[in-house]
C-alpha cells in the first residue's frame, strides 16, 4: 500500500511539473494561425512560413517579449482556431466583415488592398472588370476570404471555393473555371508562377486587412493595435511589402 502510494505521488509530482511546463511555455509562446499560400502576405520559403504578415506577428511577439509560433492552416481552419483560443491571432489577409465582427475582433487596419480579376490568357472568358462581366461566369475563389462574400452576393453561375489558389490556377488553366478574384499581389505572385495567366485591367473592389483575435480579448488586441500604429507611423510595414514583392 506505501509503495501504491509512493508511486501515486511520483506519478503526481511529474504531472504537476509536465503541466507547469507546458504553462510556462504558453506564458512564453504567441501563437498565429496564418494560411501560407497568399503571397507576398504568407507564404512558404523552403519549410518556413514568411511574408508581411509573419514580419507583422514578429514585430508583435518582440514588442510583448515573447516566441512566436506559427501554425500554418486552411484559412477557414485558422479564423474558426482564433474563435475557441487554439492561436492567439490571425494575420492571412483576414478581411473585417459585419458577420465576422460577430464571432472575432479585429485590430487596426494595417493594409489597403486591390481584388482583380485573372483569366485564362489563351481563352480569357471574361473581358473586363465588373460586377457584371462576372454574371453567369463560374468564378474561383479562396473559400472564406472577402472574395467568396464579395462573389457570393453576385449573379454568378458558381462560386467555386478552394483551399489554396494554386487549385484555382490549375483550374482556370484548363478552363474549369471562367476566372479567379483575389488580392492583387497575390494575384501577381499568382500569374508569375503560371504564364498561361493573366490579370485584367481595373480593380474589381478594394478592401483592408486587419488581424483577428479571440473575442472580448481586449488586452491583446491593444498591443497589437500599438505595434500596427508603430509599424506604420515608422514605413515598417511598407517596408515589409517591398522586401516580399521584389525578389
């Protein structure tokens, strides 16, 4: 029976170190969900997740004196992580939107943005840009991204919705789809990785990116808010785009 409860306290003890350890490293750890498949924002670089967004979170790990840690996930995965606390934050060109606001908040503004419009350049089946070139064409989309709200409230044949925009291009590459509406520097990152593609002209609609946190966790949203004003006062984050736009 002591030996029983010898062990007990053994098992015990370790578990209350194994447990004050892995609190320990959250008390140290800032965790970002990010989707790695929209550059220049966030994207892959060998096996590393980099872009503005992860200099972004870097600024706002140093500035709390923290590691970051980045869990790269479908985009839909990584706004549903921050909603029940498995990240901290997301920055992945998250879009603010009455129905997210709902679920999330949202930090400053950080970034303006462009959505265009890419065809097929041997067969563009759409010629111009506006709500109306796109009725009755089957558009691709990243699912959950401003595009899909945007696109969804259209006469649009289909949406269809994808993880990554690397489907969607190979899609529109063979026709099953008309088009694809995304931020415009990924559109280009997007068109210099596939030649059979094309930009049109003219800028569908503008947007702003802002980064996600739980809701009601007000006091990690105002020191992120402190660095985004800090970052921009200072030209970081124009900084930031130029380092991952011009290589």
């Amino acid at each position: 029976m002591k030996k029983k409860f010898i062990c007990m306290a053994v098992v015990t003890a370790m578990t209350v170190s194994m447990l004050a350890g892995c609190a320990k490293k959250e008390d140290d750890t800032l965790i970002v969900g990010t989707e790695a498949g929209f550059a220049p924002y966030e994207y892959m670089e060998g096996d590393k997740v980099v872009g503005v967004d992860m200099d972004i979170a870097q600024a706002i790990a140093d500035a709390m004196g923290k590691k970051l840690e980045i869990k790269n996930m479908d985009f839909d995965g990584a706004l549903l992580a921050v909603q029940n606390g498995t990240v901290d934050f997301v920055a992945a060109g998250v879009s603010v939107n009455d129905e997210r606001k709902k679920v999330m908040d949202f930090s400053t503004d950080y970034v303006d943005s462009t959505e265009v419009v890419v065809v097929n350049k041997a067969t563009p089946a759409v010629s111009a840009v506006s709500d109306d070139d796109l009725t009755d064409k089957v558009v691709g989309v990243q699912q959950g991204n401003i595009a899909d709200f945007y696109v969804s409230g259209l006469t649009a044949k289909e949406v269809k919705r994808y993880t990554k925009f690397a489907q969607a291009a190979e899609d529109l590459k063979n026709n099953k789809i008309d088009c694809i509406v995304m931020d415009q520097f990924p559109a280009e990152e997007l068109v210099a990785a596939n030649a059979e593609l094309s930009i049109l002209d003219g800028a569908l609609f503008q947007d702003k990116y802002a980064i996600a946190v739980k809701k009601d966790n007000t006091a990690l949203l105002d020191e992120i808010n402190k660095v985004i004003k800090d970052l921009k006062d200072t030209g970081k984050i124009e900084e930031f785009t130029a380092n991952h736009t011009n290589k």
